[in-house]
C-alpha cells in the first residue's frame, strides 16, 4: 500500500470512529438508526483489518493500493484502473478493491508480470503492463 493510501485509511477509520459514537444511542430505541450503525461497524471493522495487514511499499513498480495500473487481458485488451480499498471499488470508474478477484489477482505483481484472475464467471489472466 502506498504511504498516500496508509494516511487516507487511517483517517477514514478516524472518522468512522467519530460517526459510531455519534450515532450510538441516539434513536436506537426505534431502531432508526441500527442499519446505519451495522454498515459503520462493518465498514469499520474491514478497514481496521486491511490497516492493520498494510506493509508500505517503497518499490514503485508495485501493484498496491492506492495506485493506477496498466493490464492487458487474454485477448490483448488494454485496461487501466485504480487499486483501492476493499468496499470501494466501482469498475464503471475504473477503480477495482483490493478484495476484488481482480484486485487481489494483481496485488504485489509488478510490470511484466502474468496474473491469473479466479472470478465467479470463471479463471482468466491479465498482464500487468505499468504501474504509476
């Protein structure tokens, strides 16, 4: 994980914090809030997981989160997206979670290398072209 990603991490799980305490026991009685508080909990329970396993990288050839990497897929496709963390991803704007098939087949990879892909669909591989 890059030391950009490791800071934006630490302050989501700073903020998540914040929101839990300001949302507990306020309207839990009705229960208004409970979905709210269990999707905060969760969120924040990933996060502090992934920062807790997070090793900064210093090589800047690496596959990690919080950078855009250059792929091409079986057929010579090119795609580009962002590696970010779990829960964030959205293809539709090019940014794939780290705990994504796709996401977690490239992590660590560094240009050059072949990456086999185990998604739901079925077993593919990508080519990991540049890193920035």
């Amino acid at each position: 994980m890059t030391r950009e990603a490791i800071i934006l991490l630490a302050g989501e799980v700073a903020r998540l914090r914040e929101d839990l305490v300001a949302l507990t026991g306020r309207g839990l009685e009705e229960g208004i809030v409970r979905l709210p508080v269990a999707n905060a909990e969760r969120r924040l329970q990933t996060l502090t997981d992934v920062l807790g396993a997070a090793e900064v990288t210093g090589d800047a050839q690496c596959v990690a989160i919080g950078r855009r990497v250059s792929l091409r897929d079986d057929d010579g496709e090119p795609i580009s997206c962002a590696i970010v963390f779990p829960g964030d991803g959205d293809p539709s704007n090019g940014w794939i979670s780290a705990d994504s098939p796709l996401g977690s087949a490239v992590l660590g990879a560094r240009p050059g290398d072949a990456c086999r892909v185990d998604a739901p669909a079925g077993s593919w591989s990508v080519t990991v072209v540049g890193v920035e």
